[in-house]
C-alpha cells in the first residue's frame, strides 16, 4: 500500500515534496514552506495588532514547555529578519519547589545558550521573600494551592519589573484563547468574556503582556518545534485542574476534529461579541502597595504575604478584606482578629 | 421518557404549592419551587403574557404567523395564542394568528405517503386552534423570488418610541392598505404566479396537501448532498427555512413571526452559534425580538421556558405534539457541531445544574453591534444567506484576518518577498486576491469564490463546506449575480467616491 502513494507536492511551492498537512488550514506544504508561513503569520500578528515598539525591552515568560520555547525562538528570528530593534529577554520563574523546576529550568537554560538570548530566573526566593517549599512547611499541604495560584500569577509580572521590562510576552495559543472564550462564556463571567481575546491586556498599573501566538494553532507549535527539533519540556498544564476549563477543553477538541477552523472561528466569535453598556463591569484599581491589577486596596498577594510574615497564614485565604485597611496602615490586629487566623486547621 | 418518572415520583411530593399554600404541590420547576396544577397553570399562561406584555413588540390587529415544528414547544406556544386569545381570558391577546408548517420529510428520505401522513396528524393535532394553516414543502425554496433575500427597512411603526403611537400608526397602515386592496390583488396575483405559492393555501378544514414536483425533490436533494459536513447542511437548512416562512409571511402580510425555542434550545443554540463563528449574532440568532428582516420581525415568546416546563405543562393540560423526523433527529453526538453542543450541554447541566441558565443569562448581556443602515447600503452590507450585517469588515488584527493570511501563505508563495507580509485591507479581504483558483473566474457557473465575498464570517465556513454551489436554488444564485455585479461596480469607480463609508455599498 505504502509504495503506491504518491508522493504529494508542496500546495505553496509547488517544488519541494509535502512533508505535513497543516492542522490549521489542511494544505499540505513541505518543511521550508511551513516554517515560512508559520513565521510569516506570527509577524502578520505582530504588525497588525502593533505589539512592539522599536527600542522596546521585550520579556518573554519562558517556562521550558512548547509554546514558551517556539515563541522565544520564533521572535528572536523575526527580531532579526524584520529589524523590530527590541531587546528581547527570556524570564523563567523558580518556585523553589525542590526536584520540581529541575528539568524545565535546565531546558530553558539551554534554550538560552541555543537562541543567544539571555535569561534572568527569578526566584520566589527574591520575589517574595518565601519559597514554595517554606510557605508549605507553614501553612500545610491542604491550603498552599491558594498561594502557588496567587504567587505564580504574579512571579512574571514582578519578575519583569525588577527588570525594567516593557512588556511580557506569553506563549497562549489560538487553543488557549478559544478555550478561555467557551469557559467564561460557559461560566457567564462577562468581564472576562470580554477582555480574554484581546492581544494585548493590562497596560495600566502593571506591565502590559501581548500573546503573539494568539492566532497559531497548537498542533502547529507542536509541528513546528518538532521539525525545527526545538528542545522543549513537556510538562502537563500546572495550573490546578478546574472543572470547567477541563470540560470546555475536552469539547474545543471535539470542535476541531470536525472542523478544523473552529478554533478560529470561536476566536472570530469571541472578537465580535458585543455586551451591552449597562452591563456593569468591575472596577479594576491598582494594588496600593505592589502596583498589580486588583479590585481590592491590596492585591490578593501581598494580603498572603503580610499573612506570612505576620505569622497569621490563614489571612487571604479566606474573606478578609474588613481587615486590608489595618494591613495597609501597619496597624495591629485586635486579639480576637489574630486568634481567627492563627488557628491552622488541616 | 424522563418527564414522565419526573412527573410520576412528584405526584407523591407530600407537600403543598408554594403559591397558594393549600392544595397539594403536583411538581417542581425549580429546586424549592413547587407549584399544585392550578397555580402551575397560573404561572405558566402569566409568563406567556407578561413576555409579550413585557416587549411591546406585538399590535393589535397585527397577523401573527406562529411557526410550527410538531414539537412539544411550538405546540405548547400554540395553545398559549390559543388560550390567550379567547374571550374569556382576562388580558385578552388581540392579534390574528396564523401558522406555518414547512415539511422537510423529503431530507430525512421519506415518502411522499409518509410527509402526507405526518400532515395529516399534525392537521388533527391543530384541530381545535381553527387558526389557517400554511403548509409549506421544503422544495418550495425553488420558487422564491430573489426579493426574499432583501431586508426591507422597518415601517415607521418599529421605531416609534411610543407605544401608542405605533400602534394608531399600525391602525392608520392598515387602513390605508384596505383602500389600496383592488391595487394590492393585482399585485398579489403577479407575486403568485412567479413564486407558486398560495395564499389561501388554508389546509385547515382538511383539503389535501399536494405533492411536489419529483424534479424540486430531486434538485433539494442535490443541495443537501453537496454539503460535505452535517454541520452545513443543518445551517443550510436553517437558513432555507427562514426564508420560506419570511416569504409566507410577506405574501399573507404577517408582519411577526413567533418561534417556539425554549430556553434550553436556545442555550445549545447560544453554544453552537459561538462554535460556528457567530459571535456578533448572538443577540439577533437568540433574542426576543430578532428584526434583521426589517418589514417582518421574528419573537420568541417561549425563551424563558425550560425545557422541563414545558413538557409538564403539555403533560398536564393534554397539549399534544406530534413527532415528526428531520435531519435533526436521530444523528450521533459527533456528527455535527450542533449535536455535539446538544450533548455537551446535556452533560455539563447534569454536572452543574445551572449552566443552562447562566449560558442564557450571559446571552442577555449581550448586544447587536448596530451600524447605521440606510435605504442604499441595507441590502449590500448584509449577508447574502442569513441576513445579518457582515460581521467581516474587521481591521487586520482579527480572527478572519489572520486566516485569510494562513490560507494566503500556505497555497502560493508571494512573488515578489519584499514585503511579504502588508496585506493592505482590501487585499486580504476581496477574497478574489487571497484564493484565487483558475476554475472560478473563466467560468460562468457560480463557484464558492464568487459567493464569499458576499457572505458573513459563519456563512462563509458552511459554504466553503460545500462542493457546488451552483445546486443553490435560484433566488440565491440570482441575488448573488446581483450583488457581486454591484460589488465589482464598486471596484471600478472606488476612487472617484468621496464618503467612504457612506451610502454606496
Ligand atoms: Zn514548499
Ligand atoms: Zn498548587
Ligand atoms: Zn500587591
Ligand atoms: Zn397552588
Ligand atoms: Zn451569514
């Protein structure tokens, strides 16, 4: 059967011998032609949402998985190709959970040596103060979920700043975007239904991050790394497993099998939704003390932060936002207010 | 069969109706909420009214043509018009009902006795409403003038902010059209003899429906199989659907259409439409009140009827409904996106019982983005197929940008790799430069090509699912010659038109 297949020519081309169907469009190019169109389509992505400014210091959230390890190679070349001038730099965070960073941070690190970017690894360590193994040692194994969520939302954006960075970019594919479109769709979360397509988000208080990949399929990065022989760490997704975004990810997958374009097309949905303007939308301010997006006085982070050195963990955890008032004035707490939160129950 | 245990392990609740605190509760709607038959009966006919009441949207006197399917929803929304309408009813409806029934038995292969005997019940079953009835065969698609496609733009009563005085202007109309009859009737006898269809075509008091033409069956069927994707062929026919009841509905001068969807329809709607590509739509696909036709404006009375109501209800007070195939039916979860929403919504509310409501809650958010429409450019910037405004005149930074590149870069490498990749505006989105293929411009066979450019964004994925569209019935191929003749038009003078976004397109 093998030898009766014809050999298939490059749809692009014209010359060269096929090599992969791409999952985005079905063409069928070969290796040269796919890497152009790859490239090609993220700079298309760049210009036209004016993602860069020439001068620009440009971090690059790298955690030694796929899309983080083809976005970084892929800017690096399109810096060089079309002459962007920014300076780009890989930003890696290290929990300081022992054993667990070990292998992607030695990925990253050779990604370093192979793109000739440089690389700054920030610890929690420096961040915060506490690394993930102490805050454990603290608060036990049942409530630490709180602050890896917390913290590591926060570590790139700190990490950044210490860095004087003007803008983070994040390795979110077209997947990713269209997935987080059916979840807040799902979960009647207009905010956010709202703001999760835009390309770019948070230019106030914090630093603003862009997602060049937002139109590149996640097949495609897979695709595109493996003939590039990019060296990558496959880690599972580490965010806690939330049932929603399972269940929207299970049927965005069952989408593409039929159609293939329906990633697109839930994007394309997701671009043109319209809410109407007496929906009210939360007020989004600036945490006093750290300069990160929140709706409170102090940012879900700091207030675990001041918990932790206070000695008080389980301030944060729960509703304690009576309380963020006192935090922010370096006032006491009142006995009864301390007895509540010291009390660790696992 | 879930209603009836549902409805079987109630009858023993043991406890009393919340509303009026006495007689024993039959059901539950809701958790906490248990109701006894008489004040389920209450609550159910107060929704119906205070929804119309609500939205003002329906006038006295007005022809209402109420779109029927045979399901347990369009036959309870039915009895609703029915019981609303008669004398003793406090709040008393006031508009002239009608109803339509298109016959797609000839897509899910049946005979004609079969289509006729399926008729046939659905006749018995709407005995009682004595309401004319509009039977119409999906092969009438093939008759159509090509003016079906044009939204008319709205008579001055639709916008009128006062209720009052776009009622007296609906009576005014009205008036005045009686006047015009002689001169109407001519007109109308023309519009017959184009299209086929009938008026008067009231099969009610039990003359017989006729069989089409075999060669309109045929021809249907080749439209249908031409659609490579069940996905396509369920949108296609939506979409045919549509036009035949709005043309039913401009010949016998309803000015509303009421359609059945429940809200849990809607909700898998809501999710399939996301899934389609019709984002922008949402509000108009789902809403109350949906005027992309202009003269004649959909109502979905039913929206905020669980599915699970409404099945108590009919079960309760003897509403019947009368199973009748469609392409619909019977298909597995995976074969279409539409099936595959219906059974990942069915999933996720047993996981979490609110989703239905949340999804529509979140629908009510939302709002059609309304550019200005008038008189020239209302037919132009509309979709060729479902009516809508385009949604494709997006910047460069979009989704449909985005892929037209893709599908640009991966077919022929651009000659000249100076600047690869400034597709001004025009260029990525005349789709004539993007894709272009040998085969559609020498010939004079319409080809998806020619069609794209005319489309919204969704409209564009199902056409691009089908193999040829020159199976499309005429009034769609000759409206689409119209258009694209207008567009290239367009093209010629481009540079001699002042106002850009002005009046022309
Ligand atoms: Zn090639
Ligand atoms: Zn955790
Ligand atoms: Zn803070
Ligand atoms: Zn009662
Ligand atoms: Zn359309």
């Amino acid at each position: 059967m093998r030898s009766a297949r014809m050999p298939v020519k490059c749809s692009s081309c014209d010359a060269q011998r096929a090599a992969l169907r791409r999952p985005k469009t079905g063409h069928s190019v070969c290796k040269e032609c796919f890497f152009h169109a790859f490239e090609e389509e993220v700079h298309h992505t760049i210009v036209s949402a004016k993602l860069f400014q020439p001068g620009e210091k440009v971090g690059i959230g790298a955690s030694g998985g796929k899309d983080s390890t083809v976005l970084a190679h892929v800017l690096k070349v399109l810096n060089e190709r079309y002459h962007y001038g920014l300076e780009l730099i890989l930003i890696s965070v290290d929990e300081g959970i022992s054993g667990y960073r070990d292998d992607s941070l030695e990925t990253v690190k050779r990604n370093q040596q192979q793109y000739e970017l440089p690389l700054k690894i920030v610890s929690y360590q420096e961040l915060y103060g506490w690394t993930m193994d102490q805050i454990v040692k603290t608060v036990g194994l049942k409530n630490n979920c709180t602050f890896c969520g917390v913290f590591r939302r926060q570590a790139l954006d700190r990490g950044a700043m210490m860095l004087g960075v003007n803008k983070i970019c994040t390795g979110h594919n077209a997947d990713d975007i269209a997935e987080t479109v059916l979840m807040n769709f799902l979960r009647g979360d207009i905010a956010r239904l709202r703001r999760c397509t835009a390309i770019t988000t948070g230019s106030e208080g914090a630093i603003p991050r862009c997602k060049p990949l937002k139109y590149a399929y996640e097949k495609e990065i897979v695709l595109y790394a493996y003939f590039k022989k990019l060296d990558y760490f496959s880690t599972e997704c580490i965010y806690s497993p939330n049932a929603y975004r399972g269940h929207a990810r299970a049927f965005l997958k069952d989408l593409e099998a039929l159609r293939p374009s329906a990633i697109m097309d839930i994007i394309h949905s997701g671009e043109n939704l319209s809410v109407k303007e007496d929906v009210r939308m939360p007020v989004q301010g600036t945490c006093t003390r750290c300069g990160y997006i929140s709706s409170q006085g102090l940012c879900k982070a700091c207030v675990l932060l001041e918990g932790l050195n206070r000695g008080l963990p389980k301030l944060g955890i729960g509703k304690h936002h009576k309380l963020h008032h006192k935090l922010l004035a370096q006032e006491p707490l009142s006995e009864a207010e301390t007895r509540k939160l010291k009390v660790v129950d696992f | 069969m879930k209603g009836i245990t549902d409805l079987l392990s109630i009858r023993r609740l043991g406890r009393s109706c919340m509303k009026c605190k006495e007689a024993p509760a039959v059901l539950v709607i809701r958790v906490g909420d248990a109701f006894c038959k008489s004040c389920f009966k209450d609550y159910f006919v107060h929704k119906f009214r205070a929804m119309l009441g609500k939205n003002r949207v329906v006038y006295p006197g007005e022809k209402v043509l109420l779109a029927y399917s045979g399901g347990p929803s369009s036959s309870a929304m039915i009895q609703q018009v029915q019981e609303g309408l008669s004398r003793d009813a406090p709040k008393k409806l006031r508009f002239i009902p009608g109803i339509v029934f298109v016959d797609e038995g000839a897509l899910c292969g049946q005979s004609w006795e079969q289509r006729e005997q399926n008729v046939s019940e659905m006749q018995q079953a709407l005995q009682k409403t004595s309401f004319p009835i509009h039977i119409v065969p999906l092969e009438q698609v093939f008759l159509l003038p090509r003016s079906v496609l044009q939204s008319s733009l709205p008579g001055n009563a639709q916008h009128a902010e006062n209720y009052k005085q776009a009622v007296n202007s609906f009576l005014g109309q009205q008036r005045a059209h009686q006047e015009n009859e002689l001169s109407g009737i001519a007109d109308e006898l023309a519009q017959l003899r184009i299209t086929g269809y009938e008026c008067d075509n009231n099969l009610a008091n039990g003359s017989s429906y006729s069989c089409p033409p075999a060669e309109l069956t045929s021809a249907l069927m080749e439209i249908f199989n031409s659609a490579r994707t069940l996905t396509a062929k369920l949108e296609l026919l939506q979409s045919l659907r549509s036009h035949l009841i709005l043309h039913v509905a401009r010949t016998c001068g309803y000015s509303k259409v009421m359609s059945g969807e429940s809200c849990s329809r809607l909700a898998v709607r809501l999710l399939a439409n996301i899934s389609l590509g019709r984002g922008a739509f949402l509000p108009l696909d789902t809403g109350f009140s949906d005027d992309r036709y202009g003269d004649v404006v959909i109502v979905r009375p039913m929206r905020e009827y669980s599915a699970k109501e409404v099945s108590f209800y009919n079960r309760l007070f003897g509403v019947h409904s009368v199973f009748i195939p469609t392409m619909e039916t019977k298909a597995p979860d995976n074969s279409s996106i539409q099936h595959l929403s219906e059974a990942f919504l069915t999933k996720l509310q047993a996981d979490f019982p609110s989703t239905v409501s949340t999804v529509y809650r979140t629908s009510e958010k939302l709002n059609i983005s309304r550019k200005e429409i008038t008189d020239e450019n209302v037919q132009q910037e509309r979709c060729l197929i479902c009516m809508c405004n385009l949604d494709t005149r997006v910047g460069e930074a979009s989704a449909f940008c985005a892929t037209q590149v893709s599908q640009h870069l991966s077919q022929r490498r651009p000659k000249n790799n100076a600047e690869p990749t400034r597709h001004s505006e025009k260029q990525c989105c005349n789709s004539g430069q993007c894709c272009e293929s040998a085969a559609s411009c020498s010939s004079s066979v319409p080809g998806t090509q020619d069609f794209l450019p005319l489309l919204c964004y969704s409209c564009r994925v199902t056409v691009k699912d089908v193999t040829f569209v020159s199976s499309f019935p005429p009034y769609i191929l000759k409206e689409a010659e119209h258009r694209s003749r207008r567009l290239e038009m367009r093209r010629e003078i481009q540079e001699f038109l002042l106002d850009e976004g002005g009046g022309n397109m």
